[in-house]
C-alpha cells in the first residue's frame, strides 16, 4: 500500500515539473523583496544617557575698519554667533527629547585671519577682494595645529575642562565642516587630525559660518552623525546594520526607503532634493517606535520634511534618530549618545 502511495505521488510530481517546464518558463520569475528582520534587543533596561557636551566657542570676527572698529560680520550684514549657537543648541535638544545637550563653558573672539597650513593670512584687502570674486589662496585649509598650540585645547580636552571646540569664521576661513582629533580619532566627514595622539581621548571640532544660518549648522552635524553612526556600525555582522538600513532612501532601495541621509530625503532624485512631491513608501516612522521594528511603510514626500526648508528637514532626520533605552547587538538603543561622545564607541 505504501508502494502504491510512494508511485502516486512520484506521478503528480513528474506531472508538475512537465507542466512548469511548459507553460511556466516563459514567465519572469517575482523576487519578493528581502524580509525586513526583527532585531531582539538584548535587554530594555539599560537606561538612556543624558549627556551635556562642554563647548569650546572659538569665533574669528576680525576688524575690518580700525578707525571705527567694525567687524567682518558688520560689514556684511552676516549672522550674530550668539543667536546662531542659541538656535542650534535648541534644536539639539529637541530633536534628541533632551538626551543631547551643549553648554559653551568658554568664548573666545579673535581679532585675526587664522593662518593657513603655508603661513599665509588673509588681510581685510585680499579678503574683501576674494569675496568680491578674486580667486582664493591655496592651499586653502587652516592650521589647525596651530590654533590647538595656541589655545591650548589638547591640554583642556585631556583634563575635561572641554569637550569640543566650535569654530565660527567666515567663507574660505579653511575649517572643514567637522573634523575628530585625539587618540583614536577616525573619519568625522574629514580625515582624522594628524599629531593629537598626546590626548586620550577623541574630541570633534566644528567649523561653523556666520556667514550661514541654523539649517547648514545642523548639516554639518548631520553629516558629523553619519560619520560617527558609521563607525559605531562597522562591526555589524551581514544584515544586522541598522544604521545601513536607517539611511536607505528610495532611489537607492527602490521600494525599501527608510528615513534616508542627510544628503537624500526617503523619495529623494538627487543630492539636496528636499522638495520633492514624488510618493514613495517609507518604514521612516518605524524608527520613532525603536525597536519595535519592523511596522507597515506608508506613502510620503516632501510635506513630510519642510517641503525644501534645509532646517525642517534635518531636525525631521535627527528626530528619527534612536533615543530610547537599552541595547541592541550591543550597541545603544540611544544612538546621540555616540554622536555626542565618540569615546562611548565600544563599550
């Protein structure tokens, strides 16, 4: 009996391999999309850190006129630093639900052109000349091992007096957006700072414009962000990176956008396209919940993000960013951690 059972069944079989072969094969195959995997956390109990960053604020606001003493900034109708430093620090805030936080512990307003790697400084004539559209000297990066000398910052990093330094200049000062220093620094969106190893620990430094508003502060920490969520990713084993997934954007994972990069909103064409009407499914609100992942995707575009406004859409991205507590493939449920203080990588 069971003879016959294993003979009918082999029959089916053989008649259903004739029957793909024959009218199955001129279809095209469907790939089902790659599953969205659940991480388990490995405890919800570890609590979410609050962290207060002690601020250095270095401003290069050099006199332009010595007879009246107008500044740079004056001259050009530019932004007050304090108002700027006031909104960033706000948005900060608000976009972590207070888990980040900054206090400028010192201020420092410097009456001077910062040297070049070369030596060159401008003077307010060649300034005034570059501005006006003369060609700017090269090579273009600031000295920043000279300003760290003068101010003594690597000394008041290894003492915890600071945290890390803002600078504020003006177009074509040389200050990448964010670049890391100190023992063990790594890639910040530039390359690591070399001969600060004398420091333990690793310190970001922030080149800021008054020329610029709060949207372009809050993009240079963005990229700051990614820089440092890379790095604190890398490790991942294949699948479990979150933050890969966080950044994916629509055009790069057709049907599989998330909350996207700086860069590229979730429906996003090109760099910087912020206004973009064009729906797209999106799991963007499953990292509001984290880490109850994965929930449904839902239609979205720009009205989600500012409709083009560079500040709207980068607090849209930082407020997405984890925040809550415990852990997950040891890495914190509360990512600014992180982002405020590298030095947490790891542990």
């Amino acid at each position: 009996m069971s003879r016959n059972t294993g003979s009918l069944g082999s029959l089916i079989g053989s008649f259903f391999e004739r029957f793909l072969k024959r009218f199955g094969s001129s279809q095209t195959p469907v790939t089902p999309p790659d599953p969205r995997p659940v991480f388990p956390s490995d405890n919800l109990f570890e609590p979410a850190r609050i962290l207060t960053s002690r601020v250095f604020l270095v401003i290069y606001d050099p006199v332009m006129n010595p007879v009246t003493g107008e500044k740079l900034s004056s001259r050009m109708n530019w932004h007050r630093v304090d108002d700027l430093v006031t909104g960033f620090i706000a948005d900060i805030a608000t976009t972590s639900n207070g888990l980040a936080r900054y206090q400028v512990v010192d201020r420092i307003e410097l009456n001077e052109f910062p040297s070049k790697t070369d030596g060159f400084r401008y003077t307010p004539e060649t300034l005034k000349a570059v501005l006006q559209g003369a060609t700017p000297h090269t090579p273009s990066m600031v000295n920043y091992n000279q300003i760290l000398t003068q101010l003594n910052i690597l000394q008041r990093v290894q003492d915890h007096e600071i945290d890390e330094v803002w600078f504020f200049a003006f177009p074509h000062a040389g200050f990448y957006e964010s670049r890391m220093g100190g023992k063990g620094a790594f890639w910040c969106n530039s390359p690591a700072l070399e001969n600060t190893n004398s420091c333990n620990r690793k310190f970001i430094m922030m080149g800021f414009s008054y020329e610029r508003q709060v949207g372009e502060m809050l993009e240079s920490f963005g990229h700051r962000s990614e820089s440092i969520l890379i790095k604190t990713f890398e490790k991942a084993l294949p699948g479990m990176n979150l933050f890969e997934r966080f950044s994916r954007y629509d055009k790069q994972n057709p049907g599989l956008a998330e909350v996207g990069t700086i860069h590229f909103a979730p429906n996003s064409e090109n760099d910087y396209d912020w206004n973009d009407p064009r729906l797209v499914p999106s799991h963007c609100d499953d990292w509001l919940h984290f880490p109850g992942l994965p929930g449904p995707a839902r239609q979205v575009n720009a009205d989600e993000w500012g409709n083009g406004d560079i500040r709207l859409h980068h607090k849209w991205w930082l407020r997405h960013l984890p925040k809550v507590a415990g852990r997950t493939a040891s890495i914190s449920n509360n990512w600014w951690q992180y982002i405020i203080d590298p030095n947490l990588i790891g542990l």
